[in-house]
C-alpha cells in the first residue's frame, strides 16, 4: 500500500534539492548542542526554519518542544512525525569541521540529522498540502537521552487537538548502508530499567576481617549470582540483559567499608520478562547479602518501556519505503535492539511504528563504522535527503 499516485522518484528528486539546507541545518545544531528538556538554542533554530511555512506552531511549557501542525485540503486523520532535538553528555572525537564547541556534548545520536529531516518534510509536505486529506502534526522533541521528553510532551497534550491517529519517526544508524532502511514488527527496541544494589555490612580493620562483615565480596557474588539469575530463569526467546556498569566501595587498602553499591542497567524486550527480572534481582540480591550477614537494598528506576511497533502499520510503511528506496533496500530485522527511546510511550497510545534509517559513512564499512553513542559517530549528510522523502511519502499515502 503507497497510496493513489505517490511520486516517489519526484518526492526524493525534490528533498535532494533542499539537501544543502538541510545539511547547513544539521551542522548549526550539531555544533551547539543541548542536553535534556531545555534547549532553547535549538528550539530558536527549529523555530526559524518553519516561520516561513504555514503551519500552527506551538511550543511546550515544561520542555522546549516544537509542535507544527500542517492542516490539508480536507478533515481527515492526523499523523505524528518526530524528530528528537537533545545531544549526549560526552566528548566528540571527530575531527569535523562542525564538531561541538560545548565540552562535554555531542550530537552522538543522530538527533541533529533527525531534526533536519523533519524539516525537510515540514517543506515537502506544505508544498503539497493541496494533496493532503488529514492533518501532520511535526513534533521535534527534546530530552530522548533519558529524560521522557515524549512522556512529557503527551502530558502536555501532544496526541490531542487534532487527536492523533498514527505516528511514525526514523533513527539513524551508521551501522547500515547509507539510504537503507530496517524495521520490524512488534519489540522494536528494549525497555530501560536502572538497578542499584546497595549492600551493608559492618566496617572494621582490613588485617581483622573477623572483627568486621565486608560487603566488597558480597556485592560480587550478587553480582554473578545475577547473571546466573538471568541465563537459568528467562527464556532464550524472550531475552533479559542486566549489566553491572559500576561498583563503588571503600576509600583506601586497610579499611573494610561498611557499604558496597552497585549500578546497573536491565533490558528487556516484553513487559511480561521485564517484571519477572525485576523480582528476580530484588529476591537474589537481598538473600544472597542476607547469606552474608549483610543486608541490600535494592532500588529499581523505571526506564522507557518497550518499544513496540503496530505490525499493520510496519507492513504499510515497508510498502512506501520500497516505493522510495527500491525493494531489497528495505531489511526486516530478525531481532530488537537492546536500546531504548522513548517513542515507546507514543507507540502505547497510538498505532505506528520506527524504522532506522542507514547513515554509514562512504569511507567505512557499516560493521566497523562507530555506532550512535560513540565519541567518533559520522554520518553520512546525503542519506537527510532519503529520511525527509520517506517522512513525506508515509504522510502522502497516509492522507492521500
């Protein structure tokens, strides 16, 4: 299904034209970046890209988000297209020319590339609102790296007025052929909890370790009596990754702390596993230290849900991608990604999907290019012009 009369090939003959804005676009953002829900830099630059359209803006009141409604020719369903503004707390080891003046901040997800895309179709679209039969809502929305800006932005009243019927966002990744899209239905990407342990004993002298109850070695064993939590009680099929990033404990080689803390991350992809583990890691945790004479808390911080993709709407939008891009340059992923976003809370109210689109640069091949979060992630600048046509084809055969 790609709607009655989509020119694919004059829709994406056009987004290369607006190719050197977009880019220009993409590289003012990516040299100032912005963390979490204030971003006002990049609101004021998202802002000045759309003045010229006609489109009904609105800005958000706890979060500076961007919402651009484009009305067509005629009532009709409406439709959410997002593009996340936000960067990461890291440093940028690119050498370009555009690299990050803000020690410390890079657009080392994509989200700089997402926004220009999401521009290039806010123009594509106007231009073609005569064809439209329903209304596109463009939401560009800060704090995805963990700060439930999309959460956030519903509380706010995203999905209403016009009520929002479907939604659909891309996600860069430099890990496949530029220009090639990948997608599936159901789990998409995993769920995000946070997990810190924190294991008490009693503190004492490190020659005595009678006289005292050390934590350090109980926290280990939580540690691999978690992992074995997890390969023993989840389903193969129906995966769980718990990682213990970081364990902090003591201040120096002759004393026994009397605590040990543990930080970590759980991912999982269903709801059902996710519950499961998340018993699991208190249960294990507080009767191994237990064991020990030890006691742990545990404390749990819910993260983004699942991210699940409507398999009617992945079939439709498969269709139009193909009708862009070509048939063979649309991959079904055999499995989720174990990362997280936010979309899923947009995709527990709404039937849609996410695809990611492949931004790997010419000089690499997509195995070895760094991966979105990495210090040195490139993208290739071209690969805009294909997600701004595929935002505006699925909107075109959406509404058409």
């Amino acid at each position: 299904m790609t709607g009655p009369g989509l020119d694919a090939a004059g829709l994406l003959a056009d987004a290369q034209d607006q190719l050197p804005e977009l880019v220009a676009l993409r590289r003012r953002i990516h040299i100032e970046p912005e963390l979490g829900l204030d971003l006002p830099l990049t609101q004021a630059k998202i802002l000045a890209e759309l003045e010229d359209l006609d489109l009904e803006v609105a800005t958000g009141e706890g979060l500076s988000s961007v919402v651009a409604t484009l009305r067509g020719a005629a009532d009709g369903p409406t439709l959410l297209l997002r593009g996340d503004m936000d960067a990461l707390p890291m440093p940028e080891d690119t050498d370009e020319p555009f690299a990050s003046v803000h020690e410390g901040v890079m657009h080392a997800c994509g989200h700089d590339a997402h926004v220009s895309m999401l521009v290039g179709a806010a123009r594509l679209l106007s231009a073609r609102r005569s064809e439209l039969r329903g209304s596109v809502k463009f939401f560009f929305q800060p704090g995805e790296e963990g700060h439930h800006g999309a959460r956030l932005a519903i509380d706010e009243g995203l999905l209403r007025a016009p009520d929002v019927d479907s939604a659909f966002a891309l996600h860069v990744t430099p890990n496949l052929p530029s220009g090639m899209f990948g997608t599936r239905a159901g789990a998409l990407m995993a769920s995000a909890d946070e997990v810190t342990i924190t294991v008490t004993g009693r503190g004492g002298h490190a020659s005595m370790p009678h006289g005292a109850t050390d934590p350090i070695p109980v926290a280990c064993e939580i540690v691999t009596a978690l992992q074995s939590h997890i390969t023993r009680s989840v389903d193969a099929f129906d995966p769980a990754v718990l990682t213990v990033a970081s364990i902090h404990a003591g201040t120096t080689n002759n004393v026994i702390p009397e605590t040990a803390v543990l930080n970590g991350t759980l991912r999982t992809v269903s709801e059902r596993t996710r519950a499961s583990v998340r018993a699991g890691i208190e249960r294990v945790a507080t009767h191994v230290a237990l064991a020990h004479d030890c006691t742990a808390r545990v404390d749990l911080t819910e993260g983004y849900p699942v991210t699940v993709n409507d398999g009617h709407f992945v079939d439709f939008a498969v269709g139009v991608l193909e009708s862009v891009v070509g048939v063979g340059q649309v991959i079904d992923m055999p499995s989720p990604v174990m990362g997280a976003e936010d979309w899923s809370y947009v995709l527990q109210k709404v039937p849609g999907c996410m695809a990611f689109i492949g931004v790997c640069p010419p000089d690499v091949h997509p195995a070895h290019a760094p991966a979105c979060h990495s210090n040195r992630m490139r993208l290739h600048e071209e690969a805009m012009a294909v997600g701004a046509a595929a935002h505006t084809a699925i909107a075109l055969a959406s509404l058409s």
